[in-house]
C-alpha cells in the first residue's frame, strides 16, 4: 500500500470536516460521483453542495525537501428549493435560510486545525457568507472558507 500524496491528505482532512457539518444536510459533493438531488416526500430538499478547489502552490523556502505552502478554497453552497422559500405554510423565510449558512461558516472558524495522517490543514479567515442567487430549483447560499498547508 502506498502513502497518500499531500493533495490527498489536504483532500481527506477537509472531507472529514464537512461530513460533521449540519449532518442533516446532505453533501453532494461537485467533483465526486454523480448523485440524484436528495428529497423529501418526493420534494425536492436542501442540501450542501461541496467543491474543494486547491490554488497554486507557493515556495517560501531555498531547500528542495522544504515545506511549500498550498492555499486553497472551499466553496459549501446551501442549495434551499426554491419551492419552498417564502413566507407561508411549509416555506422557509430567506432570512433564515441565510441563518443556516451562518451555522455552516461557523463550523470552520479562523484558525480551525484539520488534519489527516501527519498534515494539517488550518482555516485562514473567518468564512464569507456571500450573498444568495437563484437558479431554475435552488436558492444558493455560499459560504467560503479559505485554508491553508505548509507541508
């Protein structure tokens, strides 16, 4: 058996931290297998949808054996229907929509350690709630975390 790549690692330690995030909430993630849209009732439900997108790594120092710095981002998108966004009966109101991407941001929280096998992953910021769209089924609410590894 062979010894995971650093990409792995990162890939795994974040992996592991979004699966313990509102587990209500499916995670779909955009680079895994195809999945049917989670529902309810035969509704479509909400969910969390994941990409992990690694930046370009970074060389701070001369020996070739050095750690380097891999930065990087990870977008978890809260996918509500739009079906059931609204004020009435059964509907959720935007606002509180947007509350529970809040409740996702804080599950990454500045400085917040994810390791797996050796490396160790750290959140950099306090995470973006950015501003929700919509698109033909879903109000999306972005939350961006951004991170960092020496390694």
């Amino acid at each position: 058996m062979t010894t995971p790549t650093i990409e792995t690692k990162i890939s795994q330690a974040i992996q592991a931290r979004v699966a313990t995030c509102l587990p209500a909430y499916p995670k779909v993630w955009t680079d895994g297998e195809p999945v049917a849209l989670p529902t309810a009732g035969g509704q479509p439900a909400p969910y969390i949808e994941a990409h992990h997108e690694p930046n370009r790594t970074v060389r701070h120092f001369i020996g070739s054996s050095d750690p380097h710095e891999r930065p990087g981002l990870l977008l978890l998108t809260l996918c509500w229907p739009l079906t059931k966004v609204g004020t009435g009966s059964g509907k959720t109101h935007k606002d509180a929509i947007r509350e529970i991407a809040g409740q996702i941001a804080s599950h990454f929280q500045a400085d917040l350690p994810m390791d797996f096998e050796g490396v160790r992953v750290r959140v950099t910021a306090a995470p973006s709630v950015l501003g929700s769209y919509r698109d033909d089924a879903y109000l999306r609410t972005q939350v961006r975390v951004t991170y960092t590894c020496f390694a």
